[in-house]
C-alpha cells in the first residue's frame, strides 16, 4: 500500500513505509474543480452539498465497493492538495529527466 495508512480493503497489508521504504507516499483523489471567479458563497454550498452526500451511509458503501474512500475536505485544503501534487510531481518530472510535451 502506497498511502501512509494501511487500506481498509486489505488490512493485513503493511504500507510501503512499513515494508521498509519510509518517505514514500503515493495516493490518488478525485475531487470537483470549477471555473476562475466562480463566487466564493457558491463554492461553499456546493462543498456543503457534497460533503453532506458523501456522508450517507448508502454513498459510503458505494464508494468503498469499488476500493475507494470518501474523504471531503474544504475548498482551501483541496487547493493547497492540488498545488502540492504539482510541486510534487514537477521534482519527480525534472529528476528523471522526462520531456514534456
């Protein structure tokens, strides 16, 4: 497993830092963008609203038979999650040296 939590999916399966490489960690999201200028107040809702769906425990189950895990967060730390993937994969792109297209 390459989160820093062990998968709910497969308990008895050590994480990648507990196999003996620590620092590694590599998870993949989903999430909602929208446009430049889209007013604060509606974003807000729209967090509000979705947030409140994926709580429902029908939503749940859903979402974890197919392996994954809900995990709704703010606009803020969503944008800060985004721009880190970026700068992270960015070092990883120039590291190894492969051309962009």
């Amino acid at each position: 497993m390459t989160s820093a939590e062990r998968f709910f999916g497969l308990p008895e399966v050590p994480t990648t830092a507990e196999a003996g490489v620590p620092g590694y960690a590599f998870t993949s999201w989903q999430g909602l963008v929208a446009p430049a200028g889209v007013p604060l107040p509606v974003i807000n809702r729209l967090n509000a609203e979705i947030a409140a769906i994926l709580a429902e425990p029908a939503t749940i189950e859903r979402i974890r038979l197919v392996g994954n895990d809900p995990s709704p967060s703010s606009p803020e730390a969503f944008k800060a999650r985004i721009a880190a993937d970026i700068d992270k994969w960015t070092k990883v792109i120039d590291a190894a040296k492969i051309e962009r297209i």
